[in-house]
C-alpha cells in the first residue's frame, strides 16, 4: 500500500514539474515572440515559387534569428502592394521595376531596395508551330495583353527594332485572360505572361509556345521583381529592412541549395483559394533560380546602369511623362 501511495507521490510531482516546465517554456517563448519586431510584407501575387526565398526564411526561423516577426501578406488587387507601401501601411512590398520608376514619376515617394528577379520574365508569346518566327512578323497580326502600358512599350520596341512597323500590329485588350485567347486562337499572340508561369502552363495544356525575349529586341534589361518600400521608411528604419534581407538571402541560399525542400515549404503555404501545382511550379523554380542569381554581388544587389537604362527607355516610350532620376528609385542597402 504504501509503495502505491508512494509511486502516486512521485507521479504527481513529476506531473506538476512537467507542467511548471511547459508553462516556464511557454512564457519564455511569448516574451521572445514579444521581443521580436513586427514586419509586414505585401506579395506582389499569390504564394508561388519566385516566394520560396520569404516562407524558407520564414520556416527556417532566419527572420526570427533577426528578431524579426515577418507577416506574408497577399494583395487583393495588383495595385495595392505600391499603393499601401506608399501610405506606409505595410512595411514592404513585391513590386516591379518600371513600376517604381512610374510612380517615381507620379511623385510617390517609394524605392526598391533589393532586386529580386534580374531579367524580365515577361516575354512574347506565340504558338511554337505557327508563322510567327520573330517580332517584324506580328504585322496584320493580333496580340493579347491586359491593357498595361508597359506592354504596348515592350511590343512597340521589338517589333521597330526587328524591322517592322508596329503601326500594323493590332493590340487587343484581353484583361488576365491570356492563357484562353491564345489557346482557342482568338490572338496570334500575347505580351503580359510569364516564361515561368503562362508559359509552362499552356505547353501542360498541349500549346507548345516559342518565346521572344525583350531584351534581344531592343528593350533595356530589367529588373521584373524587387522589394519596395516607402522613401521615409527606408530612411527612418534602415536596419529593418537590412535584417529582413539579411534573412531574406539566407533563405535564397537555402532554396538555391534545396530546391526541393524549398518548394514543399511553399507548397505547405500555398493559398487556399490559389491551389498550386507542384509540376508547375518545381519547372518554374528551375527557370527563376538563374534569373535571381546576383553572380558576384550578394542577392537583391542593383546595378546604377540598369536603373538609368531602364527609366530613360520609359521615358522616351512616354510610359512615364516626366524623366526621373534613376539615382532616386532605389537604394543598396
């Protein structure tokens, strides 16, 4: 009898030193979480694979390691990840280069910080087995695209610098809808998608596609993705946004190095609403982790010519109607 009271004895105060342990644990771990500064950041989309660098660091605990608390945001209208970094309702954001240089332009005072993906992704699409072999080609032709200025730019800029005239090319306003007016031929081709998305999805479909790129046609090469953030923030609080980077890279490595792993990481955080195919997505993975790599420069470097190239080119295309001083659109942390 007493060896059962006994061995109840000692249960009991195991149980409770368990107890006191965890709740010990568990306030330690709130005061850290406390401790931790809290940073928003906007997607420019949603969760897909060019995101694997912020949910690796993020799952890693590289943020964390920074004393950060990073909170993923996605936007719900393209238009909002400049708009609120503006207002300095977020922290940071995913944009894209002529973007910043556009509202540059309107006298919104936001900077890219760090440059994400390092050449455009956005390309000229046509059917692979069709007539069209390079842009002068386009002419009588119908090109989708969802009515962006920049895209009429690009087009315009290609087809002049292969020979043509872009006078005969028609553009036809097709929202997001680029994958079915190219697929069911009600254009001859689209300028708005990506190589690392419309691309890859229609070839799935059985629409093999061939791909012009910009940059071999005239257009200045540029950054498609970088980081955003407000003039005053950058100012104010530039350890933020170097710690956050500091992490940022740290997971970019990480991914560079496990690609695989990087993506179940995504695919764990993919949206609900925006169910991810994992084929499409390890193939896009494959295309953008080349198109990141800052070579010899450390991730999210900026290069001052590609800036300038970038912002003149928009301007003499009247993308933007007033020049803007590159040198004022960003910043290398």
């Amino acid at each position: 009898m007493k060896k059962w009271l006994f061995s109840m004895l000692c249960f009991l105060l195991l149980l409770l030193s368990a107890c006191g342990a965890s709740e010990k644990n568990a306030n330690n771990e709130s005061a850290s979480n406390e401790k931790l500064q809290k940073v928003s950041v906007m997607l420019d989309w949603y969760p897909n694979a060019v995101h694997s660098f912020l949910f690796a660091a993020q799952e890693n605990g590289y943020f964390k390691e920074q004393g950060l608390d990073v909170d993923i945001k996605m936007p719900a209208d393209t238009n909002d990840p400049l708009r609120l970094v503006a207002a300095d309702q977020i922290d940071m954001a995913i944009s894209y280069q002529p973007e910043v240089v556009v509202a540059r332009g309107e006298n919104i005072p936001v900077q890219s910080f760090a440059a994400l993906v390092r050449h455009p992704l956005n390309q000229l699409m046509v059917p692979a087995d069709g007539p069209i072999q390079s842009p002068k080609d386009l002419a009588g032709k119908t090109i989708g695209y969802p009515s962006i200025p920049l895209d009429e730019a690009i087009i315009h800029t290609m087809v002049k610098t292969d020979g043509g005239n872009p006078q005969k090319i028609k553009m036809v306003d097709v929202g997001w809808d680029l994958i079915p007016s190219i697929a069911t031929n009600k254009t001859d081709a689209i300028i708005g998608g990506y190589i690392n998305h419309e691309k890859i999805l229609l070839e799935k479909e059985g629409h093999p596609m061939r791909a012009f790129n910009p940059t071999e046609f005239g257009v200045p090469d540029y950054y498609e993705l970088v980081l955003v953030a407000s003039e005053k923030a950058l100012k104010e609080k530039p350890e933020l946004y170097k710690k956050f980077m500091a992490a940022a890279s740290k997971g970019q490595k990480f991914v560079q190095d496990h690609p695989e792993k990087g993506l179940s990481i995504l695919l764990e955080n993919a949206d609900k609403s925006s169910p991810l195919d994992q084929e499409v997505e390890t193939k896009s993975l494959q295309i953008l982790l080349p198109l990141m790599d800052a070579k010899e420069q450390p991730f999210g470097y900026q290069d001052d010519a590609t800036w300038e190239k970038v912002a003149k080119w928009l301007f003499e295309n009247k993308v933007v109607k007033t020049e803007v001083n590159a040198k004022d659109a960003y910043i290398n942390l």
